[in-house]
C-alpha cells in the first residue's frame, strides 16, 4: 500500500531528519527575525522530537569580523557588520531552546555559508548510513534551497515538510514550492509533516 502523499513509498530506516537553520537568529528579537519561524516551530518540534536520534540542526554561523570571508563574502559581511560574532550577542547563534534540548541525540552541524556541503564536512559525516533526508527548517528560499540542491545532486531521496518550510518572503517561498512540484518531481516529494510522521516508522 503505497504512503500517503509519499510518491517512493514510506520512508526507511536510513532517513535523517535535516532541520536547517532553527537559530535564534531568525526568531522574534533576532538581528535576522523571520516571523514565520515560530510559525512552523512545533511541526519540526514534533518531527524533531519524535525522531531526536535522527535529527541534524544546521546552523549558520556567520563571520567573526565585518569584511570576514572570501570573495563576495567579505562584501556581504561589510552590509551585515552588526551580525558578525565580534559585534552580536553570540547566543544567537544557538538553536532555539524547545530545539536544542533535543540535543543529544540530536546532533548539530555548523556551517559557514548557505550550503552545508560545500565544507565537504556533511558527506563524511552521513557517509553511506542515509538514503532518505527530510528537509525542514528556513528560509525556504536560500539555506533550505542550497541544502536541497545539494542533496539532489548526491541523489538522496529529498522529501519536505511543507508545513515545517519558511521564509521572511512569502512570494519567493510560494514560488520555491511551485518549483519543486513543477521541476524537481522525480527528485522530490513534498508533504505534511503529519504524512511523514505517519510513514516514518
């Protein structure tokens, strides 16, 4: 019997949860606040917590000193000079609190640009124990597109959580999902988080 929603069936034992970006950061009062965020907040506390051993948190940790980084980078940190390590409060670098009690078993992998695999680090660290990565986290339409292009070309099986997905835009999120049902189909299946709990066993 095929899963509901699930186009490739239920999902396996070789499934991570891979929630991207939950920092306080973006939360209400953050220098970077995406109002969405505690929006989504308890469908990822639940996938999370439901399946705390299978769950990575990303988090981006930005540069230490404005002008830090190579290339455009160092552009990008003389824009946001005020939300480098040496000027901000650096707990805002840290999971939101419902989140990062969940750690351990959850785990947490830092990362320095919009993409957790240009580092190289995330590859060794799933090795060939994953197949499967559900997706959740922000902003849908730049860490969360980054980490879903990149997993693509890996050929992981990529499932989102459309109910655990946001972004400070709602135009470039609306237009991400239509992109993935219209381009990526074959590559990635989107669906409720309520889908994917009843599936992942």
């Amino acid at each position: 019997m095929a899963a509901q929603g699930l186009a490739h069936g239920p999902l396996g034992r070789n499934c991570l949860h891979l929630c991207v970006d939950m920092q306080r950061l973006f939360a209400p009062g953050g220098p970077w606040s995406v109002p969405w965020a505690q929006k989504i907040l308890p469908a990822i506390e639940e996938l999370a917590g439901t399946h705390a051993r299978d769950t990575l948190f990303t988090r981006f940790v930005p540069a230490a000193r404005p002008g830090e980084g190579p290339g455009m980078w160092a552009r990008y940190y003389r824009r946001w000079a005020d939300v480098t390590l040496t000027r901000m409060d650096p707990a805002f670098v840290r999971l939101l609190p419902s989140l990062e009690r969940l750690v351990p078993p959850a785990r947490v992998f830092d990362k320095h640009v919009y993409s957790p695999w240009t580092e190289g680090r995330l590859d060794a660290l799933l090795g060939s124990e994953f197949d499967t990565l559900v997706i959740t986290g922000g902003e849908t339409d730049v860490c969360v597109l980054a980490t879903v292009l990149g997993a693509i070309d890996r050929g992981y099986r990529v499932v989102l959580a459309t109910d655990a997905l946001c972004s400070s835009s709602d135009e470039t999120h609306d237009a991400l999902m239509k992109l993935y049902h219209a381009r990526f189909s074959e590559q990635v299946e989107a669906v409720t988080t309520e889908d994917i709990l009843q599936n992942w066993r």
